[in-house]
C-alpha cells in the first residue's frame, strides 16, 4: 500500500487535468465519494432517499468536491445542505450543481445523518483558522471527509489544534501519508480511483496479504538450519523475563533453530527445551542474524557482548539497553553488514541527542541516514526507515500491544524474520505487522476486548501468523 505526498499526487493531478480537463477530474472524483456516501448512509440508517447530509465547504477543490457529491445525493433525494465557509468563494459550479439538484445552503450542522468534511483537502497548511475550527467543532454526526480529516496535516498526519476526527475518508488516486500516519482521525479509507499514474513511493505500509506472502515458512527441501538461526542475547539478573519473552517470540516467529547466550539460560529451557541455550556469547555457535539487547543491562559485560555481535558478518537487531549503549559508543554501527535498531522516543533520543519530532517519519528518516542503519520507531505507528529513504508504516489500529515487555517479543519476532533471509525494511515492517495483531488476538480471544500482558501476546504470534497468512495459503493451495 504506496502512499505519496502530496506534492506528489498535485503534480500528477495538474498533468492530468492537462488531459481530461479540471471539471472532468472534479466530477469523477465526486462521483465516486457520493457513491461512498450513498452506501455510509444505508449502511447506517437503512436508505438514501430523505436522509440528510452536511457539506462543510471550504473555498478551494476539497470544497468543490463535496458540493459536487451532495448534487448527486441530492438528485437521489437525500436533503443536502452547503454550510459555506467564504460563501463568495464557494467552487461556483459545484454551488450551482448543488442548487441545480435540488440542494441548499444554510448555517445548521446538528442533526445530519452524515457529515462531510470538504474544508480543506490537499491544500491546506497549518492548523485550521478560527471559522473552521469554530465549524467543526458544532459537529456531532459521523463524518466523511474528503481527501483528509480537516486539522489534519496530510504530509505528516499531525494536527496542532482543532481536527475533525472521521468515521470514513475518501482520498482520489491512491494513499497520501495521512492515511497511514493518522490512520485514527481517517477512520476506514477509501480510494476511488483516477486516471493518472503515480511514480514508486518512498512511503508505504505492508497489507496483511503482503505480510502473509512475506512470512518464511519451510519448504520440501528445508531443514533447522537453512531456515536460518537466530541468535539471542538478552536478559541479566535484574531482567531475566526478557531473555525468555525475546527467545519465545524467536521460538515462535519461524520454524529453524533459535540459539541463546546469556545469564537467562536456566530461564529460558524451562520454557522452551527447543532452544540450544549457552552461557557465554563466544559459545553460542554460528548464527545467520543476532538479536541483542533486551534486559541486557548497559554495563561493560554488555559492551563485551555488543562488540562480539557487531563485529559479525551478519545482520544485527538492537534493542533496548543495547541502543543506549551504542547510543555512547557509536562507532560499533560502523559494519558493513545490515544493523536494525528499534528504539521507542526516548531510546531514539539517546541514540541521536533529540527526541523525535512532530514529522515522525523525517525524523526516523534522517537519523537512519544520519547513522547507516535501518530504524524501526516504536510508538502507536511504528514507523520504519531504510537508509535509502524507504519508509514503511504500521498504522495504529488499536493500542493493545502496548504492554511492559511487549517490546522484548518484537525484537526476537523481527530478529528470526532476520535470520530466515528478509531484509531489515521488510522484516522489521512484517514483525510489527503480526506483533500488533497478536496483542489484538490475545485482547479479544474470549470475546470483548480484555487487558492482555506479553505472556497472552506471545501465545497468540502463532495465530497472528495464521491470520495473515490465511489469504495466501488458500491461493498456494489452489
Ligand atoms: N485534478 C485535481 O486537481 C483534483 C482535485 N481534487 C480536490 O482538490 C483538493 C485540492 O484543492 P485546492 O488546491 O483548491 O485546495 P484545498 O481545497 O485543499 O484547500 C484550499 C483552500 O483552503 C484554504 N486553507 C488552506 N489552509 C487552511 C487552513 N489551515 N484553515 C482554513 N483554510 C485553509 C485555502 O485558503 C484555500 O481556500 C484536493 O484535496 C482534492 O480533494 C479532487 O477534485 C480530485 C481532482
């Protein structure tokens, strides 16, 4: 799922417009948002005809889209009324297509069975001005909003002041940043497509088919080791949940072999007999990825443990205490093969020297670059950065997985992804994929949404990853 910015998709629009002419773009693009309205509101109140529909509309295409679509609502019977936000900028032909169809303006927002939000779109900058925070702020009903939830900055999804909060958006050609970034003030999205074509995206998000398609499971001729082992340096006296948490996400992520070195040993086989556990790291054998850091504490036993992984010739996963410690000795990151670290904001502050910004994924972006490394930021988007720009997503659908050691699962789900063969970008973006959907599945097993812990996370990774691949088993069987 590309999604592109939206200097991007203006550029290709122009040259489209060029073509098919502005009117033309206009109308299609509104057909298809009525046509989403048409089935939000029989979907919510059984019918279309004598429903009533609000167009918030501001002075620019966004609100020339909605008057567009409340003339085809209208002409199918729905009382439509134009609130106008600068009623002598209003689009004029979408107005007189409105009034044409039988639609009306007026001032009242309360009491619509839907609202759509066409006060800005692609267009708008900076936090709304005070007559459109004043307008969304009356409103009660679900809302539909056009291109982008008003308040809502579509490049980074941030919102600095009143924002509409959308039940459904409909957005024209494809995805735009907002969509995946704030996917909770865009509520379901929905693209109706345009003629123009779009160049390959920098930003994206995984779809569960693509995290399905992704998953390494063993083939006819596969054995433990060519599958890939990973192996895992986690855990301390003070932390030995976490060796076991990491180790059991490694266990259960994929089906070869998963080593583990450290102090959590005893720990660790008492879970699960399945792993070949050592005390020392020097022991542990050869590994095709190394997952570190998770309750490894920050010391100079770490130091020493952190300097033996880095210094392989394989991937390498850092987390938790081993970010804070490369943090201090960065010149560990200089290796020529891949490093992944997964810090949350303040991980990613003492790895850089400032936290991250409002514009996540500029942040995450340039610190990526910055230090030569793939970086997954934790937070309720993950967002991940490859050092050549490509940014992948994991939209925020629910926060269920953010649970104390939720984050020691993520890293020995990512790091056996790792060691199977996918590169850091994609694993780092499937495991987070099914690390969210797993807390999900344990929230809801019995039903109603219930508080879970990492324990019933761990449980439920095999179910996730059943679940996305689900799709694409049934085609292999086909
Ligand atoms: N071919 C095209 O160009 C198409 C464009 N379409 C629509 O056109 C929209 C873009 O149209 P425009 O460029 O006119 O831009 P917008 O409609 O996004 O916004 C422009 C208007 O919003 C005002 N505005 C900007 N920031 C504001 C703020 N913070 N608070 C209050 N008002 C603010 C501006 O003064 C201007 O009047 C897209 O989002 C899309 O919905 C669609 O009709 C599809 C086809």
């Amino acid at each position: 799922m590309p999604a592109h910015e939206t200097a991007v998709v203006r550029s290709a629009e122009a040259a489209a417009n060029g073509t098919h002419g502005d009117a033309a773009m206009m109308r299609r693009a509104s057909f298809g948002l009525a046509t989403v309205l048409a089935a939000e509101l029989h979907a919510r109140t059984g019918g279309v005809a004598g429903r009533a529909v609000v167009l918030l509309v501001g002075s620019g295409g966004n609100g020339g889209d909605a008057l567009w679509a409340g003339a085809f609502l209208a002409r199918r019977g729905v009382a439509v009324t134009a609130v106008l936000l600068v009623p002598d900028r209003a689009h004029p032909a979408g107005l007189a297509a409105l009034l044409r169809s039988g639609g009306r303006v007026g001032t009242e927002v309360l009491g619509a069975d839907l609202v759509v939000d066409g006060i800005v779109g692609l267009s708008a900058r900076g936090p709304l001005r005070p007559a459109a925070a004043a307008l969304v702020d009356q409103v009660r009903s679900p809302v539909v909003a056009v291109d982008s939830p008003s308040g809502v900055d579509p490049d980074t999804g941030v919102s600095d002041g009143p924002a509409v909060s959308a039940a459904v958006t409909v957005t024209f050609g494809g995805l735009k940043p907002v969509h995946l970034l704030n996917a909770g003030a865009c509520g379901r999205t929905v693209v109706v497509d345009m003629p123009f074509a779009l160049p390959p995206a920098r930003l994206g998000a995984l779809s569960r088919t693509d995290v399905g398609a992704l998953w390494p499971v063993p083939g006819a001729a596969d054995d433990k080791y060519t599958q890939g082992v990973v192996g895992v340096v986690a855990g301390s006296a003070t932390y030995p949940g976490a060796a076991v948490l990491c180790t059991g996400a490694a266990v259960t992520a994929t089906s070869g072999m998963v080593r583990y070195a450290g102090s959590g040993r005893e720990a660790v086989l008492a879970r699960f007999p399945e792993v070949v556990a050592v005390d020392e790291v020097a022991d542990a054998g050869r590994v095709q990825a190394w997952v570190a850091g998770p309750g490894l504490g920050t010391g100079a036993h770490a130091l020493g443990v952190l300097r033996h992984v880095l210094d392989s010739d394989v991937p390498v996963l850092l987390d938790a205490d081993a970010i804070t410690v490369v943090g201090e000795h960065p010149e560990l990151l200089e290796r020529p093969a891949p490093t992944l670290l997964t810090p949350h904001a303040g991980e990613f502050a003492r790895l850089t020297g400032s936290a991250p910004t409002a514009d996540r994924v500029a942040s995450v972006r340039a610190a990526s670059a910055e230090l030569g490394v793939t970086l997954l930021l934790k937070g309720a988007t993950t967002i991940v950065a490859d050092r050549d720009g490509r940014v992948l997503v994991n939209p925020a659908t629910t926060s269920w997985v953010s649970t104390a050691g939720a984050g020691d699962l993520l890293s020995g789900l990512v790091g056996a992804l790792l060691a199977a063969g996918l590169d850091p970008l994609h694993a780092a973006a499937a495991g987070a994929h099914v690390h969210v959907l797993a807390a999900e599945l344990a929230a809801v097993s019995a039903g109603t949404g219930a508080p879970v812990s990492a324990s019933p996370v761990l449980e439920h990774l095999r179910a996730a990853v059943r679940t996305v691949r689900g799709d694409v088993w049934e085609d292999q069987r086909r």
